[in-house]
C-alpha cells in the first residue's frame, strides 16, 4: 500500500469536515496535517474519529493538528509553537517528516534548530 500525506492549512476545521472527511476517504490518505484548525485542541479526539484516523496529536499551542494510521507507527521527537516532527517508516524507508506552519520569512534553521538538518535518515517536510 503506498502511504499518502497531505497538508492543508484550514483556517478553521468548522466549515471543513465533510470536505475534509471526502477528501481522505477518496485520496486514502494514511497521514495528515491540519494547520489553523481555530478550535481548542480538546476536540482533536473528536476530530480524529470522525475522520477514521487511529491517532490524533496536537503541538502545544494547538495550531498543527496531526493524524494517522496505525501501520505508520509514528512517534514523535520534536513539539514546538511552529513544527512538529515525527519519526516513522514511511514507504518503507525510516523517515522524519515535518510539519511546519511558521511565518513565510523564517528560515527552517530558525523554526527547527540545526538539529533536524544534520540527520543522517531520510527527511520530509510539509508547510
């Protein structure tokens, strides 16, 4: 099965489930990202339900929503106000994937430290 990501920038999840929900449903989509979902994180588990993802996380200031499937066994090594990284077996291959949702004029060094950009596996990163 070939895994499909996909990110989209709400701005706002209220107006956008059913299109949401038809949009993953169609396009099997295995891992996604929502960013500006403008609601409060509680409502992530109710969202990720809703959606037939098996789990759900939110960073910490809850404007990056993250979901996804359990064959992606995801586990995540970084949470900041702009980012959030995971590290799984993406299309078989050990991968760090993320999810970036920062001014348009910062740098990745300034949202992900050096520390992302010195790995020695494979890297992808969505915004």
């Amino acid at each position: 099965m070939m895994d499909k990501l996909l990110f989209w920038n709400l701005r706002g999840i209220k107006n956008s489930v059913k299109r949401l929900k038809k949009v993953v449903q169609i396009h099997s989509v295995s891992m996604l990202f929502l960013a500006e979902p403008i609601v409060d994180k509680v409502n992530i588990q109710d969202c990720r339900c809703n959606l037939g993802y098996d789990h759900g996380y939110a960073n910490r200031n809850g404007k990056l929503w993250v979901f996804w499937k359990s064959h992606m066994d995801c586990q995540i090594i970084d949470d900041q106000d702009q980012f959030i990284s995971f590290q799984t077996n993406w299309r078989e291959v050990e991968t760090i994937i993320t999810a970036v949702y920062a001014n348009v004029l910062s740098s990745l060094e300034e949202i992900c430290g050096m520390r992302l950009l010195n790995l020695l596996i494979s890297w992808t990163c969505l915004g």
